[in-house]
C-alpha cells in the first residue's frame, strides 16, 4: 500500500477529490494536530464528514431493501 503526501501546487488541484474520502479528514486532523501543518483541516474535515454520512445513509437504504433476500443468498 502506497501513502501520497499532496504538497506544493498539487495540493491545489488535487483537494477536492482527496476530501471525498472519508479518513482524509482524521488524517489531516491528526497531521494538523501533531504535527503542526500551517493550515487547519476544517473545510476538509467537513467535506469528509458529510461524505461519510451519505455513505452511511445509503448503506442502511440498500440494507434494508436486501435484507428480506440477504438470508436466501447466504
């Protein structure tokens, strides 16, 4: 598994698609926390958090419509 730090002019273009994953903003909390990068994760962590959320909307949606079937497959 290969971690990718975004820095310099990349950071930029690359933002918006790295903070729809969901641990991108645990990540960039912890790096802002411990590490003491330049720029707080708020907007990221934002972005993250509602990504998450919306996974989890979902999931419990399409669990519930696949759950009279689910037993059947297994």
């Amino acid at each position: 598994m290969k971690i990718r730090v975004i820095r310099g002019k990349e950071k930029n273009q690359w933002r918006t698609l790295y903070g729809i994953n969901p641990m991108a903003g645990v990540v960039e909390g912890f790096r802002w926390a411990l590490l003491g990068t330049e720029t707080a994760p708020g907007p990221i962590v934002l972005v993250s958090a509602l990504v998450a959320v919306g996974l989890l909307i979902s999931g419990a949606f399409y669990f519930r419509r696949m759950e009279k079937t689910f037993a059947d497959v297994v």
